[in-house]
C-alpha cells in the first residue's frame, strides 16, 4: 500500500475570468477580509504539513500574479493555463514533470475555495492514497426539483446517492494526465479530474467534506467566504 506520510504536491488552477462574479478584476484577485482571494486559498494550502508545494495555472501575461516564490517555506511555482480548467490542470501537471513522478499522488484544488478545512485534506490523502484516487464530497441533504425551460417545477429528483463535488481532488499524476488528454482527444468536456478518471473507467472514492468548503462564484459567496473565516480569527 502506497505510504501516506509524504508530502504531496497540489495544481491550483487560476487562470479563470470569473465572469459569473461580474466586474473587470478577475475573481480571484478581489480582496476576501483584506487579501486577494487567491492567496487565501494559496496560504490555506500551503499551511498544512501534508502539500510539499503549489504549482499555479496562471493566464498568459496575468497582470495582477503578485509573483510569489514561496508560501510558509512552500515552494510556489507557476505555468501558462488554458481556456478552460481542464486545460489548466493538465498544463500544472505537465509543469510537475521531473519534480513528481507518474506514480506519486498529486492534489487539484480551486482556486475560488479558501475555507477548505486542513483536517479533511488530511483525511483526503490518508483514505485517497490508500484507495487509488479520491475527492472531498458532500452528500445532498436538500430535495432535487427538476425544471423545464420556464423554471417551472416538473419533478422532484431522487438525491440517494448523490454527492456534491468539492476540492481538493487526489490522483496519481500519470493516471490523471492520461485520463484528461484521453477526454480532450475526445471532446470530452468535463468539470473535474474526477469525472475525467470516471471517464477513464476510475472509481473515486468520495470522502466527506466540511459544507464550508464552499467555491466563491457570486458577490453572496464572497460575504459568505467572508464571514466563514472571520469565525475563524
């Protein structure tokens, strides 16, 4: 069974516009309880024990990248990103060529999600590593309406069995980089490297996940974002 103790290496895809935020600054760079949201999540990761160091997908010539070297004695590197997530997950493993073997297990994590709790990316990578490849999740508690093309409601939808999905996401490297450019080559467009390894023929294993770990998309979320971690101190 594949030790747990090593430090892993974790993608932060960012070279996102966060147009559903609205605004001309990308999402990521307005200020979340005095600091650029970006590095909220940067320095959330960066502070656990368990991440050897943070490659970021950065949009090509990003005026606002405060040019970072390191974070709590972290290495911080970048790479030019694509159009979309996808793109810019596979280029972050592409630039850990050399630095993480094919084998070794790498974390994805968003950029727009600085509450992640630092006890369930522990339990991530223990229960992860030792099952070949997992995500956090939350299971959904609430009732699933479906809606027609008017937003009316048509159906309510069975929630058994359904998750949502959070960050971090932990896969091999190898096996990540060959399930995201299989899809590509496929036309594939998937959301997260779990539905690209599910894809593959992959069955991650869901790891529950504080609700807190909520992404930033609209103004709501930041206030959110803001209050979750003012509880914090």
């Amino acid at each position: 069974m594949p030790s747990t103790d090593a430090a892993l290496w974790c993608v932060v895809p960012a070279a996102g516009r966060g147009t559903r935020f609205g605004g001309g600054m990308p999402k990521q760079y307005l200020p979340l309880v005095g600091r650029p949201l970006l590095l909220r999540t940067l320095e959330r990761l960066a502070a656990h024990p368990r991440i050897a160091g943070l490659m970021i997908a950065l949009t090509a010539g990003d005026p606002h990248w405060p040019g970072l070297a390191s974070l709590h004695g972290k290495p911080v590197l970048t790479c030019t990103g694509g159009g979309e997530r996808a793109d810019s997950v596979l280029a972050g493993l592409h630039a850990l060529d050399g630095k993480v073997e094919n084998d070794n297990f790498v974390l994805v994590h968003d950029a727009a999600r600085p509450c992640v709790r630092g006890d369930d990316i522990a339990r991530l990578i223990d229960l992860g590593v030792a099952a070949g490849g997992a995500l956090l999740a939350t299971p959904l508690r609430d009732t699933l309406k479906r809606a027609d093309a008017a937003g009316f409601s048509l159906a309510t939808e069975p929630r058994e069995a359904r998750w949502r999905a959070l960050t971090p996401q932990l896969f091999r490297r190898g096996e990540l980089v060959a399930a995201l450019e299989s899809a590509r080559a496929a036309g594939v467009a998937v959301t997260d490297e779990a539905m690209a390894m599910e894809c593959a023929g992959f069955k991650p294993l869901l790891v529950e996940g504080a609700e807190s770990n909520i992404k930033v998309t609209t103004p709501a979320d930041m206030m959110l974002a803001e209050f979750l971690l003012g509880r914090e101190g």
